[in-house]
C-alpha cells in the first residue's frame, strides 16, 4: 500500500495522434480514411437564437414585428425615414427560433441550452454566448433574477441532477493546470479532501445574504438528460474569468475580493486547445456550491452606470463548466485507473457586452475607454466569423487569415470555430425605436453567423472488457435479500445484470506507414504500447477462464450429485402420480353423473318457474276479475243506500203528512162541534153529507204524483184557506177535495 507521501498521480498521456482519435476508430485503415473523410461532411451550422425584450412602456415605438416562431419582420421607424438613412422600409430576418416577449426563462433553456447539456454528457464541447446593443437583456437571459432564474443556474442544477448517483469523490480527478486532470489513488484524494477543509470555497456553505440565484429559489424543471452513461464516474469543475479592456482576469482568484486581479494569458494546450493559463478550477458537487462560487466572482466582475443601463457590464464574462468522466472499475465503485479513457467536455456560458455608440450614452473618460475595447472586441468576433465563413464557401480560391488573435475573446474561443463543438447564440433585442440602428447591424451579423458550419465529432468509446451495469449490479448484489425486498423500485428488485469480464482484446491491430525513421520509431512505441494493453487483458481473460473451467468442474460434480437424488425422487413421485392418476379418473366419473343429475334438476327447475309463472299470471288476471267486480258491487250499493234514503225520506214524509191530516181533521172536527152547537138545525141536514166526505177523505189513496204532500209544523196557508172556505157560503158547509 503507497503511502500518502508519496503521491504519484497517474497523468494523462498526451500522444501526437490524440486529436484525431477523439473520433470514433474503424477497424481497418480503408474504413478509416473513409470515416475522416464522412466526419469532414459532418458540419452544422451556428445555432442562432432571438429573444425580444418586452417594451417598458406602452408608449414606445416598436420596430420589430413577428411573423412566426422563426422569422422577424426589422421595420424602419418615421425618424430614419424623414433622414433618408434607410434605402427600404422593412427588412425580414430568419431564425433558428424566435422567443417573443412573453416567452419565459424555461422556455429558452428548454430550446437552447438543454440539448447542448445532453452533448457535454457525451464528451462534446458548447459554447453559447448571448449577443446584443446594451440594455437588451443579455445579462438577464444568461443569469436571470431571483424568481426567474437563467440559463446558467438552470444548467448547473439539470447537470446534477442528472449525474448525482454517478460523482467521483473529491480530488480523485485533479487538474494539472495545462487543461487536463489527472486520476489520484484514493489516499492521495482523502489526504486533499482533508487539507480543503479549511479552505473558503470548499467548507460546507452558509449564506449571509439572500442571493438572488440559489438555485432552490427558483422552480427548474425536473426532466432528467439524456445520455448518462451509467458505467462512468462524473465530476464537474468550474471556472469563471472576463476580459475586460482586452485583456483576462480570474474572477475566482484567491485572495480579498478588493484585491487587484492579475491579467491571464491564453495558450493552446497537447489538442490544440486553447485555454487561460494559471485560472483557478473548482471542483463542485452541488448546483448551491457552484452559485455560491458564481456570486463571488460576481463581485469582481466590472460593471458600470451609463445613460442607457443602470448596471451595464463593462467586460464580457466567460462562465466554463468542465464534465470530466472516465470508467469506473470493475466492480462499478472507483474510477478506472487507466488514465487514457478520460473523457472531458466543457460548456462555455458568455455574456458578452453589449455594444454601445458613444453619442447616445455620452461617455467620457474610463467609460469611453472601456465602450471602445467593447466595440473592437465585437468587430472581431463578426470579422473572424465573416471570414470563416468566406473560407468554407470559397473552398478553391485561398483562405483568408482569421484574426482570432486581435481580441481576446475570439483567441479564447478559438478551437471552437476552428470546428471542435457545438456553437450556439442568443440575439437579444431590444424593439424600441431608438435602437433601430443598433438591432440593424445586430441582425445582419446574426444573419452572417448562421451561414458559418461548424464540424462535429464524435468521442472515441474504449473497449475495457468491462459489463455494463456492473457498478448497480454489485451495489444490489451486496444488498441483504431482506433488505432488497423493501426496495420501493420495482426495478432494481428485478434487475439482473452480468458483471463478468467480455471477452474481447479491445480494438483492432491497427495499421501505420512507416516513412521515415521518426515516424518508425513513433509506431513503433505506439505498436509495443499496443501490444502490451491486448497481453495484459489477455493475461486477465485467461485467469478468469481458467476460474471459471475450476467453478464449472464443481458445478458439474454438484450437479451430478443432485442429478442421482432427483432420479430417486422422481420414480417415488411417479409412483405417486400414477395412483393420483386412478383416483382422478374414479372422480371424474362422479363428476359427470352428479353433472347429469344436475342437469335435470336445472332442467326441472326451469320447467318449475315457467309453470309459477304462469300461475303468476292467472292470478293476476283473476285479481284483476275480483277487483272489478268488488268496484261494481261498490257502485251498487252507494246507489241501493241512495234510493233507500230516498225511499226513507218519502216513507217518513208521507207519515208525517198522514199525521198531519189526522191532527187537522181532529181540529175541524172541534170547530164543528163548536159550531153544531150554535146551528144545531142547519147542520143536522148536511151532517150526513160531511160525515160521508171526511170518511172518504181518510180513506180514499191520494195520487201521489199530482199530490203535493204538507209541509210539517203547522197549517199552512192553504189550510187557513180551506177553513176559511168552509166557513164561508152563508154558513153552508161544502167540502171540496184540492187536488
């Protein structure tokens, strides 16, 4: 075991040939001049983006109309037009996409920033710089605010999401200040990850301030990147630099935030990469730490107060996140010690400044300084890309010199023109009026930079021998079952994977041309290199054949053993099976007759509810019968009950009439009698004649259809008048009978 003094770290080799064989090898040399020659066509151009910035008031000329989601319509405004200084009144201008005003931060991220994170995943190189007039919104789209987070806190916090189960441990990737990093055995990262402890940037973060990008503040989308290779360990590290006046500075610098930063210089590493020299690299693990970092350099950074914008930056600020990833071992734990399959890729954010004209700011002095360097800096970048361009669409005539080294921001970015990454811009654009001019020259450099391709190439894929998986195998293969039963993915209780060896020797022998004795010598070394890799993996796969021929011979002579107690257990159980066999067959004959007798009594009873059916039915219908007639009967005797009361009532009329009779024939027979004593002679000669007419009277039935019985309670009229008739005529008595 090496001691921690002796720290060794295993450094990236840097082999002449490097550059090239970050694309993917075939395996011959025809296939691979026919790759170089496909890979030469694989180009895309310059992804340009526009974002509008919504007008302050809405009193405001706009000069930028909309026409869909990729093209924008640059109107001239009435001032340009009354001082003849625009030779057309509209201008129309194409994008990749065009975000309106209203459109949010998410959005932009999603369309711009999101898929370049998925190819820094991969291995490839980004860079996204946004581009516009001062007080466009650049700053905004690139870090955003408080509760409308950018595109770079979004990016950190996507970024670890997405590789948070796959991070190394601290310092097991170290940069050696040339723009590489090397792989440190585990004492030496333990012996690191104990000395920073005590450092500012690398102790557990307390905030004394409510910064406004914390990455927890603002909501971020949850979707997860694609291309995370679960095989890999991953660490991200950071730098944060500006060029101010045209020239470096390393905003993460150690020391006070009010010490004066030292200028960097720009040089071209082993892959002709370019890079600042002696920038200070942070290794993260979370997207706080990183904001954390970012609001310090924030600090540094240069910013002023102009006419046009409160907080203008005076410098265009460079924001790098390097993604380093190697395989991990072969129990899936550690990072490969074979430092040749290091992968890095780096996302470059800019925020350049914006371009100003000094007779709408009024500048003077420092700040007319810094305007003019601003302005150079921007004139180059459109130069380099002018002539870039000119050189890939004049492919016979010869190629112009690009000046990348007039400006340090076009030094640095260098390589990624020169064709190594995926390049990406955002046009912010103010559409007041008076910018009119400035957004003219801002659109038709943009126009310019979307007809500049890009190469795109492909990282190289090592063939280690190694499974794939084998870093979660191993992890659930040292889980306890009990414990594995608990797990709420269903997933990972069902994961199965191999974790032993491919066998494989890795690529194919390559070829090599053999001209002169430099380039014997370095195939040469290349060729026993080779050779040495395919006899160490083979020494590998013949110890792992070779345990598994002796794991196979006892698996073998295991199996025979279970094979002859298997034998004897399986005739007792066809023994068994032929007697279950007899008893089946003995209940399946049972079956059937119960099924039969079941049949006929289903049979039975189905002709059992057809006959209580109808039986239902008849005595629906008989009840119908009976209930008609108990209405009938009922009909009847409401009508008998009224005739008898009727009948009763003449029945009880006509007594009472009778009674009536007999009681004024009592008093007629009084007044006569009272009157026979006053004319006891000329009575005595019609006393017959009366006797006989009140005697047929009462006997006599009177016709009770013309008859109008008396009423009860006393004589009426009629019978005042009838005494009175009686009385009447001289004294001569006549009985009349009334009809």
């Amino acid at each position: 075991m090496m001691k921690s003094a002796t720290r060794t770290p295993m450094k990236v080799t840097k082999m002449p040939q490097q550059r090239e064989l970050r694309t993917q090898p075939l395996p011959s040399s025809k296939q691979t001049e026919k790759a170089s020659d496909i890979l030469a066509k694989t180009m895309e151009p310059v992804h340009v983006f526009c974002r509008l910035k919504p007008l302050t008031s809405d009193g405001d000329l706009c000069c930028i109309q909309v026409i869909n989601s990729t093209k924008i319509i640059l109107e001239t405004p009435f001032q340009v037009l009354d001082n003849k200084q625009a030779s057309q009144n509209e201008t129309q201008y194409v994008f990749k996409h065009v975000f309106e005003s209203q459109a949010s931060q998410e959005d932009i991220f999603s369309a711009v920033a999101q898929p370049m994170l998925e190819n820094l995943i991969r291995g490839h190189n980004g860079l996204l710089f946004t581009y516009g007039v001062t007080g466009s919104g650049k700053t905004y789209t690139m870090t955003g605010d408080a509760n409308h987070q950018g595109i770079m806190p979004r990016c950190l916090d996507t970024l670890f999401r997405t590789i948070s189960d796959n991070q190394a441990k601290r310092f097991i990737f170290k940069s050696d200040h040339l723009n590489s990093f090397e792989i440190q055995l585990e004492a030496d990262a333990r012996l690191d990850r104990h000395n920073e402890n005590n450092q500012y940037f690398k102790r557990e973060f307390k905030r004394k301030y409510a910064g406004p990008l914390i990455p927890s503040q603002g909501s971020c989308d949850l979707t997860l990147l694609q291309g995370v290779n679960k095989d890999n360990m991953y660490a991200v590290f950071i730098t944060y630099v500006e060029v101010y006046n045209n020239s470096v500075y390393d905003l993460l610098e150690e020391g006070n935030i009010q010490k004066n930063l030292q200028s960097r210089i720009i040089r071209e590493d082993a892959n002709h990469n370019m890079f600042v020299h002696g920038v200070r690299e942070i290794e993260i693990k979370s997207a706080e730490e990183a904001m954390e970092v970012f609001q310090t350099g924030q600090k540094r950074k240069r910013m002023g107060h102009t006419v046009l914008n409160a907080e203008s930056s005076r410098s265009h600020s460079v924001f790098n996140i390097r993604l380093v990833q190697a395989p991990a071992n072969s129990q899936g734990e550690l990072v490969s010690p074979d430092t040749t399959t290091i992968r890095i890729g780096q996302l470059s954010l800019v925020d350049l400044a914006g371009s100003e004209r000094s007779s709408r700011t009024k500048n003077t002095g420092l700040r007319l300084r810094e305007a003019g360097n601003i302005n150079n800096s921007l004139m180059t970048l459109r130069t380099c890309l002018a002539y870039l361009r000119e050189n890939q669409q004049q492919t016979n005539a010869a190629p112009k010199m690009i000046p990348y080294r007039d400006s340090k921001i076009t030094h640095l970015f260098k390589n990624y023109f020169d064709g190594e990454g995926q390049v990406s811009m955002i046009v912010c654009i103010n559409p007041r009026a008076e910018d009119y001019d400035e957004n003219a020259q801002v659109l038709k450099f943009a126009e310019m930079s979307q007809e500049v391709q890009i190469v795109v190439a492909t990282p190289i894929k090592y063939n280690r021998c190694l499974a794939s998986n084998r870093g979660k195998a191993n992890k659930l293969r040292k889980t306890p079952l009990s414990n594995l039963n608990e797990l709420d993915n269903a997933e990972d209780k069902n994961f199965d994977a191999d974790v032993r060896l491919v066998y494989t020797l890795g690529l194919s022998f390559p070829e090599y041309k053999i001209d002169t004795p430099a380039q014997a010598e370095s195939s040469i070394k290349e060729l026993t290199q080779y050779l040495l890799r395919r006899t160490e993996i083979r020494k590998v796969l013949r110890t792992d054949l070779e345990s598994k021929f002796d794991r196979l011979r006892l698996h073998l002579t295991q199996m025979e053993k279970e094979n002859s107690s298997l034998n004897c257990k399986l005739a007792s159980l066809h023994t068994c099976y032929k007697e279950e066999l007899v008893r089946s067959c003995a209940l399946e004959s049972k079956i059937r007759v119960h099924e039969s007798c079941i049949n006929l009594l289903n049979n039975k009873v189905k002709r059992r509810e057809r006959q209580i059916g109808d039986f239902k039915r008849q005595f629906k219908h008989q009840q119908t019968l009976l209930d008609k007639q108990d209405e009938e009967k009922e009909n009847q005797k409401k009508t008998l009950k009224a005739k008898l009361a009727v009948e009763t009532d003449k029945h009880n009329h006509l007594r009472e009439l009778k009674h009536a009779t007999l009681e004024d024939n009592m008093r007629f027979k009084d007044e006569n009698l009272s009157e026979e004593s006053s004319s006891t002679d000329k009575s005595s000669a019609i006393e017959p004649l009366r006797i006989a007419s009140v005697t047929t009277a009462i006997s006599t039935t009177r016709n009770t259809k013309y008859w109008t019985p008396r009423p009860i309670g006393g004589p009426t009229v009629v019978d005042r008048r009838r005494r009175s008739f009686l009385a009447s005529n001289d004294g001569h008595i006549i009985k009349r009978n009334r009809i």
